[in-house]
C-alpha cells in the first residue's frame, strides 16, 4: 500500500495511527501541502479533490477521505478491531469520530484558512479567534459526551484505543499548537495522555515524521 500523507496533517495523521494499530507496512509519500503539490496534475489524478490523505491499496485501488480509509482498514485488517462489536457502541465511537472529522477538523483545513486569507481578508487575529473558537466548541462537545458516560474507559469506549481515539488525539494536537489549555476538558486530556503513551499514536504524531522539518521535531 501506498500513503499519500504530510506530516502536519490531522486527517493524515489520523490514518497512520490506524495503520500503526494495524501494524500493516506501507509506503508513504509526501505531498508537501506548503508547496501547493496537493494541486499538482500528477497528485490530482489520485485524488480529483486535491485533498490528503490517500491511500493506493495493493491492487492499485485509490481510496480518499480518512474515515473511509480506516473503515477500509478495519474491514479488511479485523485486528484489532476500531470499533465495537455492538451496533450502539458502535454508533457511539462513529458519533465521537464524526464531532471531530465533519464538525471540528473541517473548519480549521488550509484551505479554509486560505479563503479567510486570500478571500475574505480577514487579519491574523481574526483567524486566530476563529480557529480557537471551533477548537474549543469541539472539545466543549467531546468532553460533554465523554465525562460520566458509563461507556468511557480508559479511551473513548472502553479500555482499547479504537476510531473515537484515532479523531480526538489529532484534535487535541490541533489545541495545543493554539496553546489551548487541556484543562478545562480532564476527560479529554487523560485520554489524550494514555492514547499518545502508545507507540502506534507516538510514532504517527505530526512531530515524528520524515517529512516533519527540523524545527517542528519533538524534542
């Protein structure tokens, strides 16, 4: 198989947990976002929405849309399973994964930062406000559903990482490059903790890549 990722993005990042998880060997390719390559003919051909990530399986089959990918995954690589073996544990997790995929994440991708840029000429502190204040709503919702919910273990359901971890960790990453405190949202904050004290997420994070520059590497 083959990635297309870079090393800041959240829904990229969201995939390599899932293949980490899965422990499935893969190629990654770089698509340097900074650089436009995401618009170049050749990476438009994989995927028409110039969007990251993409996966090539090994049959040549391109698949788009990081929730789809890891559903993919999981179908195809059962263990450990994402999800939960029950219809409502499972409406759950895709409920927490969905507050951050469709809701969060959306409003906070470059190329919406590029339109209040380019096009709506909105001043630095200006996206700034807007970017934390969708950070923070969704915490707010994470945390609200997470808190005393007889279903929240260790991670977000129960105590095996699953699809709700793979979302709220790159979330979380997203908090705290805005210097958003983790504080107000425990539940959220000591599920991060466990989450990233596993190697499969460690080793996923924006910070541990090939790609990452040098300044941006964990220290």
């Amino acid at each position: 198989m083959k990635l297309f990722s870079f090393w800041r993005s959240l829904a990229s990042f969201r995939v390599r947990i899932a293949l980490n998880l899965k422990n499935l060997p893969t190629e990654v390719i770089f698509v340097d976002l900074d650089a436009d390559a995401h618009r170049t003919e050749a990476y438009r051909k994989i995927n028409p929405q110039m969007a990251l990530p993409a996966l090539v399986t090994d049959d040549g089959a391109v698949l788009f849309q990081s929730l789809a990918i890891i559903d993919y995954l999981d179908e195809t690589h059962p263990a450990p399973p994402l999800l939960p073996s029950d219809p409502l544990g499972r409406a759950r997790v895709r409920g927490l994964a969905l507050i951050v995929a469709c809701e969060g994440h959306p409003l906070l991708t470059p190329r919406v930062r590029r339109y209040l840029d380019r096009e709506l000429d909105l001043r630095d502190s200006q996206q700034n406000a807007w970017r934390r204040h969708w950070t923070v709503e969704t915490l707010v919702a994470l945390e609200g559903h997470l808190a005393g919910h007889k279903a929240t273990g260790t991670f977000c359901h129960g105590d095996q990482p699953g699809l709700a971890d793979i979302c709220l960790v790159g979330h979380v990453t997203a908090a705290i490059n805005q210097q958003i405190s983790l504080s107000p949202w425990p539940t959220i904050k000591r599920i991060h903790e466990a989450a990233m004290a596993l190697p499969a997420f460690a080793k996923a994070h924006p910070a541990a890549q090939l790609d990452t520059p040098e300044a941006m590497r964990a220290k």
